[in-house]
C-alpha cells in the first residue's frame, strides 16, 4: 500500500497549475521557460535532470514536485537503483546543510554572550 494516491494527487496538481494558469497565464508561462531552459543546454539528459529534480525535490519537501518528477523519471527509463543513489545525495546534502548551519547557530549563540 502506498502513502498515498500518487497517481491521484499528480492530477490535481496539474490541474491546479492548470486552474492557476488561466488566472495568471504569464506567471506559469515563466515558470514553464525556467524549468525548460536547462534542457537547452544540452550538457545533462532528460533522464539525469529528473533525478536532479527528485533530489532537490525532497530537499524542499514539495510532494508534488515529486510526484510529476517521478513520473517523468520513471517515463525516462530511470531505475530504482538510479532514484535511490541520486536521494542518498540529498540525504547527505541535506545533512551537511545541517551540520554548516549548526556551526552557524553555535556561532550565534557565542555572539549573543558577549553582548555588553
């Protein structure tokens, strides 16, 4: 059983950009030229991008980034193998981030002792 109806949520997301692009047809319109100008390039895949995309993904934690880009992924070709190394680089990204910014606040709360 899966957490959730991927499948599901994935089409009332694109219908809610959808629904947002008929209200505001510009800003998706920008939107859709950000997200297809790397592709441009030409110096990655399709299939390498989405899983860019999944790692970034659930660094922001916007499930429905990740239900378009697992599908798109897996519409690629992507393996499970591939998916899981590419999360194993957001994980430890991820906890880097942690652990810079723990240096960070232990910076900060040195600052905040030698306030006069």
């Amino acid at each position: 059983m899966h957490m959730m109806d991927w499948n599901t949520y994935r089409q009332q997301v694109l219908a809610g950009v959808g629904g947002l692009s008929k209200l505001s047809p510009e800003t998706v319109k920008g939107y859709a030229g950000l997200s297809g100008a790397g592709q441009k390039t030409g110096h990655l895949d399709a299939k390498t991008r989405e899983l860019i995309a999944l790692a970034v993904a659930v660094s922001l934690r916007c499930d429905g980034c990740i239900t378009v880009h697992a599908d798109a992924a897996r519409k690629l070709g992507a393996s499970k193998e591939e998916l899981a190394e590419a999360l194993g680089t957001a994980i430890a990204v991820n906890a880097g981030a942690a652990l810079v910014y723990s240096t960070r606040t232990l910076d900060a709360f040195d600052a905040a002792g030698e306030q006069g």
